[in-house]
C-alpha cells in the first residue's frame, strides 16, 4: 500500500505531512520522516530567501538608477555613488554591531 501525504499548511508555508495515528513505526521510519521533513523545510526556505534577495537587489538596482537619473534618461557618471554608498553602509554596518 502506498503511502498517503498530504501537505501541512501554516501561514502560507507547505510541508509534506503524512499521518502517523493509526500504525506502528519503527526508529528508521521515525529518522526518515525527519530527514524528509527537514530536506523540504530547507528547500523552502533557500527558495523563500533567494526571492526576496533578487526583490530587495531589484529594487536597490531601481532606487540607485533613479536617483543616478534624477529623471533622465542617462545618469551622469563620475560622482563616485557607490564608493559612497559602500562607505556609509558599512558605516552603519559597524554602529548596528
């Protein structure tokens, strides 16, 4: 008999779920099903992080080029932006540490 999963849902988040109520397990089946749930709790969250850093790059990349452009079409180089930029992030970097 094939084993039945379903999926455990909590605040938009999915896992695999397999119901464990009405039978028997051994130690193996209890590592696996840990491992299991592990594995797809990780991939989840690599997904889920990996999203949000090209969102928050895209939007960074975005704010950089409007200011750069102040509503041109091209930006004016040479005023050393992210050599700015670099210095006070780091800057604040070392005041949150």
């Amino acid at each position: 008999m094939a084993k039945e999963i379903s999926t455990y849902t909590h605040d938009g988040m999915e896992l695999p779920f397999e119901d464990w109520s009405n039978k028997l397990h051994s130690f193996g089946d209890l590592t696996s099903i840990i491992q299991t749930t592990h594995d797809a709790a990780l991939s989840s969250a690599v997904k889920a992080i990996n999203r949000m850093q090209t969102m928050r790059n895209w939007l960074i990349g975005y704010y950089i080029v409007e200011y750069e452009q102040n509503g041109k079409d091209r930006a004016e180089y040479g005023a050393k932006l992210l050599k700015k930029l670099e210095e006070f992030l780091l800057k604040q970097l070392e005041k949150e540490c």
